[in-house]
C-alpha cells in the first residue's frame, strides 16, 4: 500500500490555472488569500493549493512570520494553504498585488504578466489549483505554510520541464477535455514536488512524513490504509507490526499527533464524505461500506466529527 498516493487521493484536486509572469528587478508582488484569488480565477472554488515554478533568474517569497526562502531557477515553491504570500526581488520596490495584472478571465491563453523595473529579470509559471477542504488529511495537516524544492536537479528534471511546457500547452490550447488534462498535469507535479519535498528534507520529526520514515509505524499506517474498515484495535495492530500495546500509542501519538484509533475514525469518516457527495448509497449502506456495524453508530460518529448528522452534510454538499 502507498500511503503518500492514498492521501494525496484524497485532496481530490478538480481544477488549475496556470499563466506566465516576467517581472524585472527591483519587483515586489503579493498574492491574496486563496479565497479571495478564487474570486477571480476560479469563482465558486473553495480551497486552493499554490505553487509558483522559477523558470528564470532568482527571486525570494515569503509569507507573513515565516522566514523568507530564496528561490533560484528550477525551484518550486509551494503554499499548501492557499495563505497570502509575496515574490519579490531587491528591496525597496513599490508592492504589487497579482490581481492588478491579471486580466480579467476568460482567457485565450494563458496570460504573461509583467512588472518591474530594468534591472535582473525572474520569469515564473504561477500555478493554482483547486482542492476539496478535506475533512481529514494528515498530509495537509502537517506541511508548512510555505516550503521549496529543487526540481532542477537529480534524474526527472528533463521530465518536470516537459510537464510544466505541457501544461502551460493545454492551459492554452482550448481543447476538448483540456481542462481535466490541465489538472492531471498539474496533479502529477503535485506529486512529484512533494516526493522532492520528501527526498531533500529527511530530517522530519513530527507529522505524514516522519511517520512514514518510521519503520513500524509506516507499518501501521500501511495496515489502516489498505484496510480501513478492519476490526482495528490498538492491540491488534501492534500485534501485527511487533510493537507493545503502549509503545505502539505513544510513539502514533508523538508522530502524528493522535492515537491509533482516532486516526482510523477519521480517515473512514473521510471516505464516508466523498461516498455521501459522490454517490447515491443510502446512509446505511455507506456507514457499512466504510467499516461502522449499524447506521446509528455510524451517524453518532459523524456528527461527533463533523458537527452534523450524515443525511444534512450530504444535503448542503
């Protein structure tokens, strides 16, 4: 079972736009909030991940009390939460906001936006997507707000680039199913940049990825994901991965932040989300398709996490 795909699954991207920006020393440019881009790029779109792809020259981004990262050509940089954020290069230049140089969608193409003065010039691909507000999703949980990695080194480079020119061809192209080809791509450098994330940072001590770099926890995680509607039971899983009772709940815990069991709670009641948005399956028979023994249970459960009963979330989703 692979973990880190079961989970990226589950955010459930189902939209991307993507465009150009040249800017020339000194720039400074800042991105709203992702609701509030949504607005313009996406109207009805809910959360949104960013992600911005040097392709020339250097830049900094940062977001509000987090330290600035330098970015330099073949670097990606991505704000998993959509948080408001600026670029820039040299102090000192007047600050921009992105929405006063996009124009206003619909586009033939993707946009090529400029700004700056005459100085080094930075050319980036500005890319969003759209991602459901997962009611759980322990990869999300614990990212930082902002992270960067290389994807001009090791052996996919040349790969990554022929994804990024692909992409910005299908944002252009105005094809027939353009768009769900626009987000796959975008999906699939998704992925690989949080595989880079994974490779170029080992140190993790807390969270989805430090998990998975524990041998038996990795373990227990591979145990609830290929199963999650098993008879799970703390004992019964430590059992299976060589691990006492109490060894096993408190090293979960420490890692990621829960016990054993809450986190199966959560991960079935997310598979009972998309079943109740996605299908026609009555209550019971979802309840039973993600593990609970009688509907009753299964809508104590949900209201308890979800702060409402399964057939009024199903209603206003």
């Amino acid at each position: 079972m692979d973990v880190l795909s079961d989970v990226l699954r589950v955010i459930r991207l189902s939209g991307a736009v993507l465009f150009r920006a040249d800017f020339g020393a000194p720039w400074d440019v800042s991105s709203p909030s992702s609701q509030q881009i949504s607005k313009v790029l996406m109207p009805g779109a809910g959360r949104m991940v960013l992600f911005h792809i040097v392709t020339g020259g250097e830049c900094w981004a940062e977001v509000e009390s987090e330290p600035r990262l330098l970015l330099k050509e073949g670097d990606v940089v991505v704000f998993p939460y959509g948080d408001p954020h600026a670029m820039g290069w040299e102090d000192g230049a007047r600050q921009v906001s992105v929405t006063e140089l996009l124009p206003m969608p619909p586009w033939d193409e993707p946009p090529r936006v400029r700004c700056g003065g005459d100085g080094q010039e930075t050319n980036v691909v500005c890319g969003f997507l759209h991602c459901d507000d997962a009611l759980f999703n322990p990869l999300l949980a614990t990212l930082p707000r902002i992270f960067a990695v290389s994807a001009s080194s090791g052996g996919r480079a040349e790969w990554f680039d022929f994804m990024v020119g692909q992409s910005l061809d299908e944002a252009g192209a105005a094809s027939p199913g353009g768009q769900a080809m626009l987000t796959r791509l975008a999906e699939l450098m998704l992925l690989d940049v949080m595989r880079r994330y994974m490779a170029q940072n080992p140190d993790f001590d807390r969270g989805l990825l430090a998990a998975m770099k524990d041998e038996q926890i990795a373990h227990t995680l591979t145990l609830i994901h290929e199963n999650p509607r098993g008879r799970w039971s703390v004992d019964a899983l430590g059992k299976q991965v060589g691990m006492s009772r109490s060894a096993l709940a408190a090293r979960f815990k420490t890692l990621l932040g829960m016990p054993p069991m809450q986190y199966v709670t959560r991960l079935r009641l997310q598979q009972a989300c998309q079943l109740l948005r996605d299908t026609r399956m009555g209550i019971a028979e979802v309840a039973d398709r993600v593990g609970y023994e009688s509907e009753a249970a299964f809508s104590r459960a949900f209201k308890r996490v979800v702060g409402q009963p399964p057939a009024t979330w199903r209603g206003a989703h």
